[in-house]
C-alpha cells in the first residue's frame, strides 16, 4: 500500500501499524476496568461462599450441624428438633448431609440453599396450583412500590426467629390480605424449612448486586473507531472515491461523541428522578393525597430551619398508636414503627434532595419568607408512592426560577426595609416583585 506522504513514509510511519497501536491502546485501557469488575464479582461470590459456609447454626432452627468432639469422631447433631422423623426434609438434602465436615462447616448446605431458593421462586414443587413467593416478595428493587415486603426485609426480619415463628406467619398468617394469599398453601415442614434456609442465607450474604451497565463505554469506543477509520481514509487510505463518506461519518460519530461527554458531564452531581427503597415504605400519595395530612404536620420545621426536618417515630405514632394495619402494606411495614420507638433504634432513611457542600439553601426563606408550595420544588407530592426528585437542583434550574416566581412583597414583614421598592408600587411604578429584584440570584446568597 502506497501513502501519499513520503516523509511519513520514509520516517518509518506505517498505517496498519498505527491501527495496531490505537487498538492495543483500548485494550490496555478497558482491560483495567474489566478486571476490576471481575475482581469484584469474585470477591462478592467469596463473601457469598464464606456467609454460607460460616454462618452460626443458631441463627436458624433448620440449621443442621455437626459437633466434632474432642476423640475426632462426628456425631450428627439436628436442631430442628425432627430427628424422631427423619423424613420431615426431602431426599435431596440427604447426599448432602454426609458431606465432610470440613466442608461448609457449621453451616447451611449449598443444596438446601438452592432447593430453598426453587420453592421461593415457584420452581418447586412441580405441581403447584398457588402463587409462588417471588411474585409478591421481590428479590430486586422494582420502579413502583411494591406494597409487600422483599424476600431481604422478610429475611432481616427473621434471621434471628426460630423456625415455629417462620412458619406460623407463613401457614397460619391470621386474618387480612396475608391470609387470603397465603389460603391454599401446600408446604410440608422440610419445604418450609428449605425457604428458611434459603431466607436466611440471603439475609446474611446480602441480595445480588446489579452489574454495571456498559452499553455507553461500547458505544464511545465504537464511535472513537469509527472516527478512527474516517481520519485514516481521509489522510492516508483514500479508497473511497465519494470523499463526503468519510468525512461525514467522521462528523456524525463524532457529534455523537460530544454529546454524549456533554450529557455524562452535565449529570454529575444531579440526580434527577431518583428514588431510592427506603427502609419503611411510606407513602406520600396515602398519607398527603388520600389521608389530606398537611406537609407541615410531619416537617413541622420547614417555616423556620434550613432543613424541612424527618419527623420522629413518636409523631407517627399520634396515629399509629391505633391503626395498626395499613390497607395496603398489612402490619409488616407498620410493625417497623413500633419496634423503633419500641427498642428506640432509629431508622436510617436514605436522603433524596442532596446539594453540594458549597451551595447554601434554606427551607425557611423559600416557605417561611415566599411562602412557596412544597410542590414548587418537589412536585406533585401527593400523588407519589415512591418519593423522587422532581428537578435536577441545578444552579440554572434555581436561578430561572428566581427570575420568574413573584414573591408575597407586601404584607410581608420580612420585605419591610425595602422602603424604595414599597414606594415605586404604591405609585404604580412596579406592578410586581420577583425573587430576582430582591437578590435572590446575587452570588453570595447562596455561595459565601
């Protein structure tokens, strides 16, 4: 192949072998990532492994474990309390429990871990003729509320409860929309126990992180190849006759790639729509919407604190105190409160609206002062399941709302130095005042 440059030419410069060093520069690259991501991975399925292998057999009453006494022989020791009916638990468990001690000692078998997890996902018994657990337990974070408890919360709940109080709930639940989908369950003891089992490895190991999407990284290097090729044929291939290709591929992936930095870039620190699983699944759209309980009932410190607050435990208890089952949670989620105020552990919300260190905001002088609508900011509160951000909180987003929301100016004794301001409307000369026209946009109101 002849190039068009001698100068390169002769310098050594070799087209191919430029392509071999930009494709080598990917790989070295991307490689780094890749292998952190499967170091991760490997260290999660060894934490995994460890949490199975170690787990304490008192954390569960269908643990079965094995006491090695001090003359080295094993006696089999179950603490089910079924050892008069050996066939209270399936076949299946039973290869594994001659498996050596060493092996997942004082801990739960792999296989019944598995068989527990096939009856909680409906896979066993083959002739099931009810709902299985995953369809109202999820095992992953869902986009709308769920109003039942996750298989990790029910687990966390009864990791430490033995095995007749895991069973009671589940065969014998009581009355409510529990009993009426638990109606017709067919389980013997050893499948129960399997799903305890199961329950209880997930409680300890944690659920399954989701991986990392990496659909956009495959999609940027393909555009940077693309861009690449249409450089290489421009200066040095030309074997296209038509010279527009190249160069408008060359301007389409690379438009591509701009914006796609231009977005990645503007997301940083933002975080619009985000709505993380909180640890109680409180409703707005019940309480605020079906229920008409005003905002400031539960942040009652958003007319005078910078922060709107999180209402205590003991303030939903002014109603929870007599209802103690929601229409639609049952007393699972109800139950939470309780036992906060009960054992006064508090519960560990996980924070929504989060500003950058350097910004200051006041819910005082926003409600207080200009006496805006919590829906201003936030949205339509009252019509969420799930709490969310409405705005990206961007310093743009804030400063166009200052050029545009008119604020309470009279009437209003924070506004009463504004002496000027108060003549030039009693003669008409300011027909109204924006958050703007009062400094809301001066830089140190809010970065000092």
């Amino acid at each position: 192949m002849k190039l068009k440059f001698p100068v390169l030419w002769k310098s050594g410069f070799s087209p191919k072998g430029f392509l071999f060093v930009f494709l080598m520069s990917i790989f070295v690259f991307s490689a780094p990532a890749f292998t952190e991501s499967q170091t991760q991975q490997s260290k999660q399925d060894s934490a995994s492994d460890s949490a199975v292998r170690f787990s304490v057999p008192t954390l569960s009453d269908s643990v079965t474990a094995k006491e090695v006494h001090e003359t080295g022989s094993e006696t089999q020791v179950d603490t089910t309390g079924s050892a008069a009916n050996p066939d209270t638990v399936s076949n299946e468990t039973a290869s594994a429990r001659t498996k050596p001690a060493e092996e997942h000692k004082f801990g739960h078998y792999r296989n019944d871990i598995k068989r527990g997890e096939r009856f909680f996902r409906g896979l066993l018994p083959q002739n099931i003729n009810h709902q299985a657990c995953v369809s109202c337990h999820n095992l992953k974070p869902t986009d709308t509320l769920n109003w039942n408890p996750s298989a990790i919360a029910i687990a966390e709940k009864y990791l430490n409860k033995d095995f007749a109080s895991f069973k009671s709930v589940v065969m014998n639940p009581g009355v409510g929309m529990m009993a009426k989908v638990h109606q017709g369950f067919e389980f013997e003891d050893g499948d129960v126990k399997a799903i305890k089992v199961y329950l209880d490895d997930l409680a300890i190991s944690g659920p399954t992180p989701l991986k990392p999407s990496i659909n956009h990284l495959l999609l940027f290097i393909f555009l940077g190849l693309l861009i690449t090729w249409a450089l290489l044929e421009l200066i040095f291939f030309r074997k296209i006759k038509y010279r527009f290709i190249p160069v408008l591929v060359l301007l389409i992936a690379f438009g591509f790639q701009l914006k796609m930095l231009v977005e990645e870039g503007i997301k940083l620190g933002r975080s619009e729509g985000y709505a993380p699983d909180q640890p109680i699944k409180f409703s707005h759209k019940v309480h605020a919407g079906e229920n008409g309980i005003d905002c400031k009932y539960c942040h009652h410190t958003v007319e005078q604190s910078k922060s709107a607050g999180i209402p205590a435990m003991n303030l939903c208890m002014n109603c929870h105190v007599l209802i103690r089952e929601g229409t639609n949670s049952g007393k699972f989620e109800i139950s939470k409160i309780i036992n906060a105020v009960e054992t006064k552990d508090p519960v560990e919300w996980v924070r929504l609206h989060n500003l950058p260190d350097h910004v200051f905001f006041s819910h005082a002088i926003h409600v207080g002062v200009a006496k805006l609508d919590c829906q201003k900011c936030h949205g339509q509160v009252e019509e969420m399941d799930v709490m969310e951000q409405h705005a990206d909180l961007s310093m743009g987003w804030c400063v166009n709302c200052h050029r545009d929301t008119e604020v309470q100016f009279t009437e209003n004794g924070y506004y009463e130095t504004f002496e000027k301001m108060h003549e030039e409307m009693g003669i008409d000369d300011l027909k109204k005042v924006t958050a703007e026209d009062v400094g809301a946009n001066d830089c140190m109101r809010c970065h000092y």
